[in-house]
C-alpha cells in the first residue's frame, strides 16, 4: 500500500514538476530563472557538489518502508517447517456422535453460541474499535507501539512482517479446515461487520495480533526477564481477538487456535533471532538488532494508581438500588 502511495505520489509530483524544466528548481537554488522561450530547454541547475562518501553513502534500513522491509525477512521464516504446527480441527464441524447418537460438536455450538449473543451486549461500547480494526487493523498496532517510518521503523516492519505470515500461513490452516462463519451456523448473529470473504479457523486476527505480542516479547526478553511491554502486548491481542467475537465474525476456538499458532510460530522461529556468528547474519538477524535498539531504556514499567472512570448517572443509581434491595 506504502509503495503505492509513494510511487503514485511520486510520479505525480514530479509530473508536475517537470511541465516547466528548470524554473522551479533553478528558483528554489537561488539562480536567475530562465525566460520561457521556445523550444524550451531541459536546465540543470549549476556546479553543486556531488553528495556522497564512496564506500559509506548508502540507502539506510531507517529510509526503508517498513511495510517493504518486512517482506524480506519473510523468507527467512517461511523456510522453517511451518506446517508441522498444525492446530486442532475446529470443534464444531465434528461429525463424531455420541453414545445417544447426539453429535458431540453440538452440545458446543449451542453453548458458544449462546455466549456470542451474550456478548452482543458489547457492540455499542467497541464498535468504534472493531470497525478500525476490520479495516486497519496495523494502524492499531502501529498507535499501539508508537511505531512508524519516523518512530521505530524497524518495529513497524515486525508489525508488517507477522501480518504478511499470517497471510500466507493463515490462508494455509484456513484452507485446509474451510470452517464455516458464525453467521452461516445462526444468521441472526447479525455481525457488525461484513463477514470477511475466507474461512472462519483460525482466526487471523487473533493469529496476528498475538504474533506481534509474542515475537516482540521473545526478542525483548532478558533471559527469563520479560520485558514491560509483554504484558500490555498480550492484552491488546487477546481484546483484538475478543472484539472478533463480539462483532459476530469468529468462533472463541478460532480465536484460540489463532493464539495456539502464533505461541508455537515464535518458539519455532526463535533460534533464527540470533546469528551464530557475523557471517550468519540474515535479514531477519538485522531486524531483531535494529528493533532492540529502538526499545532500549524502556523498561521501566510502574503501575499507575488506581482511578474510577467515570459512570453514567442511571449505572449509580442502578446499583444503589440494587443494594437497597432485600436479599432474594
């Protein structure tokens, strides 16, 4: 998309730039601008250094789009054997029965479906945050990380890179189970959001977003020390997944296996982390480094004091209430 945007507006500008040679550039350097005469010449502006350091000027890993960089670590990661973690088949397309003949995914589905018309009570409150997250869901992690081309460009290029494994590795386990959505099980779920055009399990909205929890917390550990961000990580994630249910769109057990992936994905993926020795270096090893760097002397972590956010009035008196009441 990055890359899109940056040739588009690119081409565009110089276009435009280009339909008068020479007059705009030669008026920003401070030299008397040409009369337009016809034909009109192609002007370069004058003798001006030449900017570069032969054997040092190089196109730095911070000028990288990190949505373009994260694509070349991906090989590094796709060559491991991936598809040995292979998470459960999903629990409600069993066609096992039980002893009375009941098919035993049954007893589950009504159960789960229950709690997602339960936890439509939710909608009002996160609607806002799921309609985000459906559609953009790296600016989430991007505001989230405080990580941009700007700020911690090579943590948004980690960003980019779990969502573009989740892509392949995803669609892979999607491909494989073609579970059905919640919606087609009970129609009047009534998601809030359009039922994405893929299979339900696993869920690659949890999968992804505990991708980024987990590889940020295995390459920020100290030994077994984790670091402050880890926990905060892991609960963005698991709420992400969570408003997946709430918006009608996953199964809890998609939301699982998605968890279940990215748990497996990290550990399978750790010991490429680290290059052995300067030759082993790889992208991947460079992309820890740099992200490393940009989270040094951020781990003093202090919980805040206690507050109590603020209650609609008719919440209070509610509960007043409710605690006048006698005892049933």
């Amino acid at each position: 998309m990055e890359g899109g945007m940056e040739g588009g507006m690119e081409g565009g500008m110089d276009g435009g730039a280009n339909a008068i040679p020479g007059i705009a550039i030669g008026g920003m350097l401070g030299e008397n601008e040409p009369q337009p005469n016809a034909p009109y010449p192609p002007r370069i502006p004058g003798d001006y250094p030449i900017l570069i350091d032969f054997g040092q000027t190089k196109f730095d890993d911070a000028w990288w789009s990190p949505a373009l960089r994260a694509q070349l670590s991906l090989p590094v990661l796709l060559a491991e054997n991936w598809r040995a973690k292979r998470p459960a088949d999903p629990p409600y397309t069993s066609a096992v029965k039980d002893a009375s003949g009941n098919y035993v995914a049954g007893q589950w589905l009504k159960a789960e479906i229950n709690r997602l018309r339960q936890q439509a009570v939710l909608r009002p409150t996160r609607q806002e945050e799921i309609l985000q997250q459906s559609a953009r869901l790296d600016k989430d992690w991007r505001q989230f990380l405080n990580a941009d081309q700007s700020r911690r460009p090579a943590t948004a290029a980690l960003i980019y890179l779990c969502f573009a494994v989740g892509t392949v590795i995803g669609m892979h386990w999607k491909r494989e189970f073609k579970a059905p959505r919640p919606v087609q099980l009970y129609p009047a779920l009534l998601p809030i959001v359009p039922t994405p055009r893929h299979p339900s399990y696993p869920s690659n909205h949890s999968f992804q977003s505990h991708l980024i929890a987990e590889m940020l917390s295995a390459i920020l550990r100290q030994g077994n020390t984790p670091h402050g961000i880890e926990t905060p990580a892991k609960a963005f994630a698991a709420r992400i997944a969570r408003n997946r249910e709430i918006a009608g769109v996953h199964f809890s057990a998609d939301s699982e296996a998605g968890l279940w992936l990215a748990q497996e994905l990290t550990q399978l993926w750790k010991g490429k982390f680290v290059a052995a020795n300067a030759g082993q270096s790889t992208e991947l090893t460079r992309l820890v480094a740099d992200i490393k760097t940009e989270w040094l002397h951020t781990n003093a972590y202090q919980t805040p004091d206690q507050f109590q956010p603020f209650r609609p009035l008719p919440d209070v008196l509610a509960e007043k209430v409710k605690s006048l009441l006698p005892p049933t």
